[in-house]
C-alpha cells in the first residue's frame, strides 16, 4: 500500500502542468478544473465513459487539495441503529424486518442510555443514529431518545435521523401534509432539536430519479421530499449530509442528474449564508426538482475560495462564518456581514456502493473498485461546492478508503463501533476500527491525520477528555 501512495503522490506533484492526458476529451474539463467553474452534465459523462482514469483522478486530487491541503479528517464516533422494523420493503435492502421477523429489534431506553454511557467511555465526539420506519412507536419516543442521551453526554453530538425518517415521524405525529412537507417536518425538527438534535446525516437520498425511485425503492420518499427536509433543517440552522447509493439499477447519466440537483441545493443553502455565486455559471436544464431554485452556481472548488466552517456559539444555534485556505481570488465568497446568522448548509457528500447480497436485488453484480474510485472522484468534481467528500471505510474497506484519499476524498469517518446496515467487510453488527488504525491510514496515504467533531471542527484530546480547538 506504501508502494502505492508514493508512486500516486510521485504522479501528482507536477500539478497542474502534468503529462499530457491520454484522453483529449478532457482538456477543456482541466481547464474548467483549473478555473474553478462549474463542469457541466457532459463533462461528467466524458469522465465515466474515458478510459483515462488517471485523469480524472488527478484532478479530483487537485479540488481535494485546494480545498483541503496536506489534512484529512476522521472522528472518535459510535453508531446507533434504534429498531430495523420498518413498514418499507426498499429492494436493495437487507437491514428492515417486520415486527415479528427473526432477528427483528426495537431498542428500549436503557439500552439507549446504556449506548450513550459507552459513548462517554470511550470519548466519542458523535452518535449516529438511524433506523427503519418503525409503525409502533410513537413520537415521543424520538423526543425521549434525545432527551435521555442529552443528559448522559451533554457534550456529545446527536447527529439524527434520515429525511425519510423524519417524514415518516411527521406522519406519525399527525402533522404530515401531502401538499407541503415542509410544514409537518418543521414542527417535528424543532421538538427533535429542542430535546437535543444536532444535525442531520445523509441517508436516504439513494438517486434522485424517478425511474429508479419506481423500481428499487417507489415506498420511500422522492428527491422533492428529501430536499424539503434538508432545506427546512437549514433553515433553523442545522448541518446537514448527503449520500448516493450507487451500483444498483441506475445508470451513470442518473448519478450525474443526483449530483446538479445536490449542488443546486447547495448553492441555495451558501446563498443564503451570504455567498455571491457567478450568475453565469453552468446549471442543467430539465431536471425539475431544481428548477424552483433562484439561486446563483456558487463554487467553492476555485483557487482561493472561501469554506462555510460550523460553530455552535450556544446548543441548537449555529454560528457560521467562513475562511479562506489562501488569499481570495476570483472563486464564490461569504460577505462577513450576512455571514453570521444562523443557517445551515450540506457539510459532505458520501457516495454510497451498493451491496446485493441478501437484498431482493442480490442477482445484480454490484460496482467494482475501479467504479467506486471513478464515481468519488466524479463526485468531487461535480459537487464543487460542497465541502468535504468522504470514503465511508465501512463499505469502501479501510484500504480502498485510504486510496480515495488520492481521488478526492478529505475524510473517511469515524470509529463507527456498531453498524447494522450494510457493510464492505465482516460480518455482524461489531464493525469497529481504532484511531490509531484510522490516522495510520491517513498517514500512510500522505496526509496529516486531523481528528474532527461533527462539524469539522478540530478536536484536542486527552484520553477520552477532548474539547474543540478555537
């Protein structure tokens, strides 16, 4: 592996005048690379389709680097998966049970405690928390959940429940409305941030298209749903993520229409925190759920340009400000004074492989490596105004999380502990890594190892005593 990030950093120390690419096609897209704009739907599909992946990778490294030079993040977390009794039946899945399935769970408030008394112990900055749609329980156990992991580890951050979960507590709560999500999510978020929520993770999202929403997952929520939620969640000044599963029944072109409606989300989000944009940006025609957007294209992948960083000046109030990683340049900004103010915004995209085996899609082979280092590093470029990108270890391996850390990504989580979703390797729900493990990964690939909360900011430790730096 050693062998291998040196001869990958060897090939990338000449940027940005490296030997010529084996495909011309991607010219004209390093030279959009290099300005800092924003690459269109064509050039994303000039990225899958030419052979010269090495291309692609290189530039993919050149945004990561820019953005994030010479650091990546990891964090001391613990997951938790409340109940995987859930009333959707999502073919890709293997996670849900119905209530009274072999191996079905809904976990109680001890057990809730108990996981939070276990947080403490070993010093995690986060719990993660997500579950299926459990019909049985009722609202109030969410809002107790929270309540009760508040008071064991009040410095800990609750980063809760996916947008399809949400939806689904909204209808629970009897305040859903067909006609207007965001009405019946807002009264559940501010309950959920009162009792102590955090931000939001990304799950959910799989491809925003409605012939895949149709055929793997037509129960669940559609892209208009989920963007409400994480808009509504900006709003009141939470962070948010955002995944793609990818590798299923999709095809490229769809991915690709996922990623402009993510980054036409996002330039809503930073508009509002005060980003200017270019007005004459690229944005795609036809594809409806970001057509309501007035915002302009803002970038952030440029030369100079400014990174929205989270501070929670007081619990459930987000203080963001921004900072530059070199002197401005011509790429998107934050004025200071609009700057201030509550708001929220996408932190990271994690890009998601689909694993088959013992979902009821388990005949379909699934994406190879060589796909899941392309689609990262697409991912990077595509998404220019997003943050971070991260390899999530846990279904791209520790090793393959590594190698990605050349191809675009500045982040590959955390500790993890528990995991009873799906996984690249092992088996069970104990799917734990150390720190020392995660920043020698890190290390190896090249990069200093900077341990983060949930909202990038850096963390000082002592044992399992930490606070967050600045």
């Amino acid at each position: 592996m050693t062998t291998m990030m040196n001869t990958m950093n060897t090939m990338n120390t000449t940027l940005p005048n490296a030997v010529p690419n084996l495909d011309p096609a991607i010219e004209s897209i390093r030279a959009k690379v290099l300005a800092g704009q924003r690459l269109t739907l064509e050039d994303g599909a000039v990225l899958y389709e030419t052979r010269d992946i090495w291309s692609v990778i290189e530039l993919a490294k050149l945004v990561r680097d820019r953005m994030h030079p010479g650091v990546a993040y990891y964090n001391i977390n613990r997951h938790l998966n409340y109940t995987n009794v859930c009333a959707l039946s999502c073919k890709f899945c293997e996670f849900a049970r119905k209530q009274g399935d072999e191996g079905a769970y809904t976990r109680d408030l001890d057990y809730i405690k108990e996981q939070g008394h276990k947080a403490l112990e070993s010093g995690a900055t986060e719990m993660h928390i997500v579950g299926g749609l459990n019909p049985y329980l009722p609202f109030a156990y969410y809002t107790e959940m929270l309540s009760a992991l508040r008071e064991i580890v009040p410095q800990v951050h609750l980063k809760a429940f996916t947008a399809v979960e949400l939806v689904h507590l909204a209808r629970i709560a009897k305040v859903y409305k067909r006609d207007d999500t965001k009405v019946g999510v807002r009264w559940v978020l501010e309950r959920l941030k009162e009792a102590g929520l955090g931000s939001l993770p990304g799950g959910g999202a799989e491809v925003f298209d409605e012939r895949v929403h149709k055929e793997a997952f037509k129960s669940k929520i559609g892209a208009h749903e989920w963007l409400d939620v994480h808009l509504v969640a900006h709003e009141l000044g939470l962070n948010t993520n955002c995944t793609m599963l990818y590798g299923h029944v999709d095809k490229q072109d769809e991915r690709l229409r996922h990623m402009e409606i993510l980054r036409r989300s996002q330039d809503q989000a930073l508009h509002r925190l005060g980003y200017t944009g270019d007005g004459d940006g690229y944005i795609a025609q036809g594809i409806v759920e970001s057509e309501q957007i007035s915002a302009p294209v803002i970038t952030l992948s440029g030369e100079g340009a400014t990174l929205p960083v989270a501070r929670l000046a007081e619990p459930g109030l987000h203080d963001v400000p921004v900072k530059s990683n070199k002197d401005p340049g011509s790429a998107s900004r934050a004025t200071e004074e609009t700057n201030q103010t509550a708001g929220g915004y996408y932190q990271t995209i994690t890009p998601l492989p689909f694993f088959p085996d013992g979902s009821d899609l388990e005949n379909l082979p699934g994406p190879t490596g060589l796909e899941n280092l392309r689609t990262l590093a697409i991912t990077r470029l595509m998404l220019d105004n997003f943050p971070h990108v991260k390899a999530f270890w846990i279904m791209q391996s520790l090793p393959m999380a590594q190698v990605m850390l050349e191809a675009g990504a500045d982040d590959i989580d955390g500790t993890v502990v528990w995991y009873d979703i799906t996984k690249a390797v092992g088996k069970g729900t104990h799917q734990e890594t150390t720190e020392l493990d995660l920043k020698r990964a890190i290390e190896e690939a090249g990069y200093t190892p900077i341990e983060r909360d949930t909202l990038y900011r850096p963390v000082v430790r002592s044992g399992r005593d930490w606070r967050v730096e600045g």
